[in-house]
C-alpha cells in the first residue's frame, strides 16, 4: 500500500495560506446547516452549543478536507478527514447523511485514505465520509479524568457536521480492531443515532478472557493504565458493563449490524509480510471468530437484523479490511439513503 506521504504529495493543499484568509475564502461554503435552514434551526444549534469549533481548513483535493477542531471535551485541537459528497459544493441547500469511519490501535485519521480506496468508493455517493482521530483511547471518555474521546465523536463532532457541514440525522459507523469496538460502543451507547453498524476484526466482549488479556497487555505497551479508562474490573463493573457491547444487545434494535473477521490463518492477501507482522496479525485475529459468533447470536435473540462474515483464511491486517469495505459499501449506502 501507498504511503500517507506519497498519497499526500499530488495534492494541492492551502498551508501556504493564512489561517484568517483560509477561513475568509472557505466561509460561504463551509457554512452553518443553521443558516441554510432557517432560523428556528439557528437558536436550536446555538442553544446545545458545544464549545468545539473548526480552526483551520486543509484541502487536500476538491472533494477531501482536513480539519483541526478545538474540542472542548478533549482540551486539545484534533484532525479530522472528511470526504465530500459530490453534491456538497454545488447543491448549498441540501443536507447529507454521513458515515463515521474509525481507526483502530496505534493509528491515526489517515489511515482509511491511506489503506483503502474510500475515496474512489465515495466517488458517487452522496454521502459524508468523517474520519476522525481516535488517538489510543478506546474510544470512551475515560473514568479517571483525561481524554473523552466519546464526547468528542458523539456530540462536538456530530453537532460540527450538522452546522459546518450540513449533516442530517441519517448516520452510519464502521471501524476496524479497536476502531470497530468503538463503533459498536457508540451504538450501545447513543441507541438510534446510527442507522448501520460495522465492525470488522474487533473485540466485543470486555467480558472474554482473551480481551482482557489483551487490553492489559496492549495497554501497557502504550504506556496506558486500562483503570484509568474504565476504572478497576471488579470495583467499578458498572463502567466496564456500561461499555461492553455484549452486554447491551437490546441496545442495538432499530440499527443494522454487521460483524467481520478471519480466522487467524495466513492467505494469499498476506503474501510480503514480514513473519513478525503476520504472527501478531494471527494471533490477534483468532480469537475473534468465536466471540463475535456468539455476539450475533444474542443479537438476533433481541430482534436485531445482524449479518457476518467470518472469512478463511484471514488475518488482523488491511488487504482483509479493504475486501470487507468493499463487501460492505452498497449496504451502507443504502442504509443512508
């Protein structure tokens, strides 16, 4: 695959400009949603104001941008990419559904653009692609102080793309290892604010043993203390109930689900991977059929219209998360529309 800085390089981009003229030039284009839609949606925005704002536009090509947004609920300017849809520009009065795409582990907003197609898929979709940076937070506000990456996504960013943007209520979240956790936490968690739902090669149960495991392991090599983030397992079961997608089925009525992964086997799409890179990816990616089985199992007992692929062979490793984009985009297109 292509470097972020290769993919970069062809592109024309704004950082030659002041941020002030930036903002001038963009302005009538990256307008409010409030202001295309009357004034009675202008008082709603600035009464549930969040205190986030977009302090600088990068664009990288007529339909892809980066934002830095000041997130109030972060204490801290964060990237976000988003991707057009190819209406945005010349239709100011319409609104557009969006998809939220997340990263997973020890990696970062460019990593959708930079592993995978998504922006030839988005081509002729009018939708809203938003990649925001999850950094290595688990994509919860955390329990003892810190990051609240939930906050951050869930309402600054959402009301951000309603007002700036001209997002409408039509939602869809996919991600991938930890990305598709927070995917599936967001959803257990904001019932009836996503439509459709995919999480390719993620954990689901904070419950399974192996994910403990894991997360204290993981955690630790990123200098994380995992009580920081949900507290201590035993004391405050509560929080870590609160944030296990397993333990909320019934959260997920009224959105539909898809579930992905390999089973841990080296295939043709691994060929050229260092034999380091292909263990963890294998280790990493067996232990995830079996729960996800089960996690679909319990979702169909509560109504809820869940699909799966589990894939052999296959590994924890993008050339399978491409594939799975690929499988997965005309379902959430239609979803969205």
């Amino acid at each position: 695959m292509p470097s972020a800085r290769t993919l970069l390089s062809g592109r024309a981009r704004l950082t030659g400009r002041s941020l002030l003229a930036c903002l001038l030039l963009l302005a009538p284009l990256y307008g409010s949603a409030a202001a295309a839609a009357g004034n009675g949606t202008r008082q709603a925005s600035r009464s549930a104001d969040t205190g986030a704002r977009i302090t600088a536009f990068d664009e990288l090509d007529a339909r892809t941008v980066d934002l830095t947004v000041r997130s109030r609920a972060m204490r801290a300017s964060l990237p976000v990419r988003v991707i057009l849809p190819k209406s945005w520009k010349s239709e100011r009065e319409r609104t557009f559904p969006t998809l939220y795409m997340l990263h997973g582990g020890d990696d970062d907003y460019t990593s959708w653009t930079r592993e995978t197609d998504v922006e030839a898929l988005a081509d002729n979709a009018e939708v809203l692609v938003v990649m925001p940076e999850g950094g290595n937070g688990y994509y919860s506000d955390w329990y003892a102080g810190g990051p609240r990456w939930e906050t951050f996504h869930t309402v600054e960013l959402v009301r951000l793309m309603e007002e700036r943007f001209r997002a409408n209520s039509s939602r869809a979240v996919i991600g991938l290892s930890m990305g598709g956790f927070g995917a599936l936490n967001y959803v257990a968690r904001h019932p009836g604010m996503f439509r459709y739902v995919a999480a390719m090669s993620s954990y689901i149960d904070l419950d399974d043993p192996t994910v403990r495991f894991l997360l204290r392991l993981g955690s630790a090599m990123d200098g994380i203390d995992i009580k920081r983030v949900w507290g201590d397992p035993t004391r405050h079961e509560d929080i870590w109930q609160a944030h296990n997608p397993a333990a909320r089925p019934d959260a997920f009525l009224g959105t539909k689900v898809h579930l992905s992964a390999g089973d841990g086997t080296p295939g043709p799409l691994d060929e050229g991977r260092p034999p380091s890179a292909l263990l963890v990816g294998s280790y990493a990616e067996a232990a995830l059929p079996a729960p996800l089985t089960k996690f679909a199992e319990s979702l169909r007992s509560a109504g809820v219209d869940v699909s799966t692929n589990l894939y052999e062979p296959g590994t924890h490793s993008w050339p399978y998360w491409q594939r799975e984009l690929h499988s997965i985009w005309p379902a959430v297109t239609e979803e969205l529309s």
